[in-house]
C-alpha cells in the first residue's frame, strides 16, 4: 500500500495520511502535529507502517476541524473530547455565540453600509459631474472667468463656501428648480402676461430666493444688478434667448419690477 492509497478494510474505509490531507484540505504538516500533541493519532498501520485513518478518526478530524474554526485552542478542544462532558453541549453553546455574533456582524455590515453611502452621497460633485448635470451651462472656461472677475467678492466667498459642500444630487435639485423658474418666465410671456405682472414678477421674486438659498445673499437690489448682466453679457442673453426669443429683456424687467414692489 502506497501513502497515497484508500482501503477498505472489514472496519470500513482508511485513508493513509496524504489521502485525507488531500480529501479535507488539512495539511499533511497539520495531521503529523496532530499525531504528536495526541491530539489525533491513528491506531490503525499499513504494512508498510505508515498511519491509517479510520471513520472514527475522521470523525474525530472533523469536530478538530470545527473547533478551530470557532477559534479554541488545541488543549481546550483535547480535553473537550477526551473529557465526560458531551461536546454537542459545548457545540450548542457554540452555536449561540456564533449567531449572536453574526447578528452583531450583520448590523455592523449595515452600518458600513449606511456610512459608504453616506460618504458616497455626501462627497463633492466632479467637474464631469456638473457636466453630465448642467450639459454646455457649464464651463470649465467660464468658471475660471466667473472666479476672475468676481473671486474677490463677498457673494463669490459665501457661494464658493456653499457650493464646496454639494453633491451631485443638490446640483440636480439647483438644476431642475432653476428650470422650473424658466419655465415659469417662458409661460408668462408666452401667454402675453406683462413682466410687471404677478405671475413674471412672482417668477422673478422665486428667482432671486433661489439665489438667496443655494449661494449666496440676494438682496432685491442685487438681484436688479443681475438682470441688468442678462441682456448686457451675451452668455448670460444667449442662455435666456435660446429657451424663448426676448426672454433676456423679460426676466430683467420682471426683476426690477419685482424689486420695485418689494420697496
């Protein structure tokens, strides 16, 4: 018989020790220290002398096997087989642990979980980000002669210090009111609706709260000073015109209309 046979015997089957090393996964180092501590050590020998495992042995590697996965020692699981105690108790016991343990591990889990998400929602927008958001509104270009020209300002430092903080999904929210106040200005004039009237100096009046909430303090003065760029900065004109013919001109006048009624 070579070291590396499986036998049967009128006892049942034996397996030399590189058969059961290589059946269970247990190294053939980890049997050998096995057999010298007493911890499990085959009766059984082929005639060539080398170890053979019985059923029982294996059973026996098993329980090894499960106990050190519950991370006892090897004099603890030794003396829990060899003892009177019944290691089914110590198992059950066992048992009990394990699942409180992966309850705590699975509340650990969400709360990981929650905090990535937490993270992930929480982290700055990239410029790929606004990009994908506000499509050709927004400019890397433009950014840098927005800074320029207004870098040294109260309401660039306050926007500035507001808007480091958002994330891809306040941009989205900024995005879709700032489209929802257009659209309103769109349907007054549309509808012929004077841009002294309710509905355009109401649009213009959510406007410059929107202003006032998402960046930076927005008096109604300042605000006629922003309508007033709109039909004199051809970017700011164009945007305004591309969603309808003369909104520029509307939404400036709506402006130092709402301003005026606010006065």
């Amino acid at each position: 018989m070579t070291v590396n046979d499986e036998s049967t015997t009128p006892g049942g089957t034996t397996w030399t020790v590189g058969r059961l090393a290589e059946s269970t996964g247990v190294t053939v180092r980890t049997l050998h220290h096995y057999d010298r501590i007493g911890l499990l050590s085959p009766r059984m020998r082929s005639g060539a002398g080398y170890r053979l495992y019985t059923d029982a042995d294996v059973r026996r590697l098993q329980r090894i096997v499960l106990f050190r996965r519950l991370e006892m020692p090897l004099d603890e699981i030794a003396s829990l087989l060899d003892g009177d105690d019944d290691p089914a108790d110590s198992l059950r016991r066992r048992r009990d642990a394990v699942v409180s343990r992966r309850d705590e591990l699975t509340e650990l889990i969400d709360a990981i979980d929650r905090t990535l998400e937490a993270e992930m929602t929480q982290r700055p927008v990239t410029d790929a980000e606004m990009r994908e958001i506000f499509g050709d509104g927004f400019s890397d270009e433009y950014q840098a002669e927005a800074q320029q020209r207004w870098g040294d300002t109260d309401a660039w430092r306050q926007s500035a210090e507001r808007t480091r903080r958002y994330t891809k999904d306040d941009w989205a929210q900024i995005k879709a009111e700032t489209d929802a106040i257009n659209a309103a200005f769109v349907a007054a004039k549309r509808a012929g609706l004077p841009a002294d009237g309710d509905a355009a100096t109401d649009a213009a009046e959510a406007a410059r709260t929107h202003i006032d909430r998402r960046f930076y303090d927005c008096s109604h003065q300042f605000h006629t000073c922003l309508g007033e760029m709109y039909v004199s900065d051809p970017r700011f004109t164009a945007t305004y015109e591309d969603l309808e013919p003369g909104l520029a001109a509307y939404v400036r006048d709506a402006i130092v209309a709402n301003a005026a009624r606010n006065t």
